[in-house]
C-alpha cells in the first residue's frame, strides 16, 4: 500500500476534482426550538366515554369495545412489541408518503416552488406533533441506553443511529451545492447522507466524474465516486432529548467503490480515474487533536423520528429529511 507520505499528492490531484467547502458539508448549523408534541399512543376511548364501572357491569350483556386490533383466543393477545409497531395512526403514513414524493418531485428540494417548501413545512409540522419517539437522540447520551446497532432498523424503539439519506432540505448551504446547472463544475452532485456511529457523526457528500470529461482519458467511468465527509462527535442529554450537540473530530475523502490493495495499474485507472483511483489506494483519514473535540460544531434537533425517517431543524430554522437506508442499499 501506498505510504502515507504520499498522502499531499492525493489530496493535490483530488483538489482538482473536488470543488468544495467543508462549510457546506456541515448541512449548516444547528438550533434550539421548542416543540408541542402530541402523544400517539394507543386509546381504546376517549375520557369523554368513561362509563361508570356499576353500571358497566349491569350492562354487561352490552358488548365491549373492541381495541384496534382483533384478538380471539387468550393465547393470541399481542406481545407488547406487537403493540408497539401496530399502526395505530395511518395518516402519519399519509403524511410521510406525501412527504416524500414531494421531495422526488423537487429534486430534494433543490427545484423546490415557494408554495411547495410552504408544504414541506406544513407536513413537517403536522408530523412532528405525532412524533412517535420521545428520546431520539439517546444513543448520544454520555451513558447510552445498552443498544445492538447490529440490527438498528429491526427493533421497536427507533434510534437516530444508523445510516441515512437525504431526500429534501430547504438549506442554501445544501441546495447551493448542485452541480445540475454548472456544465463546468469539475464534479457532479450525487447523494448526500449521514452515517450516525455513536458517538460519531458524518456527513456524507458523495462526488461523481463531470459529464463534460466522459471522453477525457483516466477520467473514470459513469460509477467512479468520491466520498467526502466531516467527521464530528455527537452528545446529548436525557433532560433535553431531542437536541445533540457535535463537536470537531475530523475529515475524511475515499473512493466510494471500495480500497484497492494490489497497487495502481492502467486498467483501474482508466475504469475508476485518477483521483479516485489514488484515494482508493491510500484513503485520507484525518483525525484531529484531541482537544479539538471541545470546539462547537453545531447541534440539531429532532422534529420526527420513526424507523424511516428523521427530521430535523437547523439554527436557521431549515430543515433536513432524511432516509434511513435499507439493509443491501448502502451507498457509503
């Protein structure tokens, strides 16, 4: 493998491929807001159909209410997770599915109208009143609630941790980084994700080869990507539970097809281009110093958690939707 004094070399041939800042990495700042939220448990009646427990039992030839769901026989009453995962709210489905075919149909909110981002918002605020997770950002807490993110997207009780995509923002920071309308840019926008790792959190740009250098030579084929990412440190609290503050803790690029191990030659850099194919052979992973881990870097908040989608509030009040990613679809 490549030693790591060749590093300078990668990240001079990358700078020419590479046309960005750190600071639109960050998906923009991070704030504070408080937040009504409404509880979506399960009632079987409201308060208003309590019934007299005396005369409930003369009427006992009356038939009881029956819950949302059917149970016959005692051996078939629900498991409390069964409980915890039955849908008892379809229009937060309704909402959800509203949601994201407008963010497919404004391309991440990037072609987002005005009357349409009003939308968002509206269907943002109406899902956070039926957030199902009171403490989404307890896999931060400084002593986590004992978790196996083996199977993070199986359990009953969502977590931010996790992989996830982004599917609609209103952020400048974010939408300003289309390449769509650039015929010249020397990368192409792909997919911007987030890999939450207790206690790291990364935010991932991924970098494609410009269409204008299809014919130049090692410029890589249509799959040739790059991995861009700013590492940082998450923390929250149980007293304020949707909030988690982040910290500096580093800087990565690498190939997004994976590392290489038997050397360079002509025909993998012709297949994968030349700044891919160095950052495939010697990856760049820069830590930095410990005491940086005190610096503020921003905090977010969380508006909706559930086991598809996060949403969350930046300082500026933006907002950012995220997917988690399905076991097999991993692009980072």
């Amino acid at each position: 493998m490549m030693s790591r004094n060749r590093i300078p070399v990668a990240v001079a041939a990358i700078g020419l491929f590479v046309s960005t800042s750190i600071h639109a990495l960050v998906c923009t700042g991070f704030a504070i807001h408080p937040v009504t939220r409404r509880s979506s448990s399960i009632r079987h009646m409201s308060a208003g159909n309590v019934e007299d427990p005396i005369e409930d039992a003369q009427a006992s030839a009356s038939p009881p209410l029956s819950p949302p769901f059917s149970i016959d026989p005692i051996d078939a009453i629900p498991t409390i997770d069964e409980i915890l995962t039955f849908d008892v709210d379809p229009i937060i489905r309704e909402w959800k599915d509203e949601l994201k075919a407008l963010a497919a149909e404004t391309n991440r909110g990037f072609d987002a109208t005005k009357s349409q981002q009003t939308r968002a918002k509206d269907l943002v605020s109406k899902l956070q009143s039926r957030n199902p997770t009171p403490e989404p950002a307890s896999s931060y807490y400084a002593t986590p609630p004992t978790t196996d993110y083996s199977t993070i997207g199986t359990s009953t009780t969502p977590t931010v941790a996790g992989k996830w995509t982004l599917i609609y923002t209103n952020a400048p920071d974010i939408t300003g980084l289309d390449t769509s309308k650039n015929p010249f840019s020397t990368a192409k926008l792909g997919r911007i994700g987030q890999e939450c790792s207790p206690p790291f959190i990364k935010n991932v740009i991924e970098w494609k080869r410009p269409d204008w250098a299809k014919n130049l030579p090692f410029a890589g084929s249509d799959d040739t990507r790059i991995l861009q990412k700013v590492v940082t440190k998450g923390l929250a609290t149980p007293e304020e539970p949707l909030l988690v503050d982040l910290s500096v803790a580093g800087f990565e690029l690498a190939s997004g097809n994976g590392s290489i191990d038997t050397g360079l030659n002509l025909d993998i850099v012709q297949e994968e281009g030349w700044p891919a194919s160095l950052l495939a052979l010697n990856p760049i992973d820069s830590k930095v110093n410990e005491s940086w881990n005190t610096i503020p870097f921003g905090q977010f908040k969380v508006l909706f958690l559930d086991e598809e989608l996060r949403i969350i509030e930046t300082s500026q009040k933006f907002l950012a939707v995220n997917q988690r990613i399905a076991e097999g679809e991993g692009w980072f």
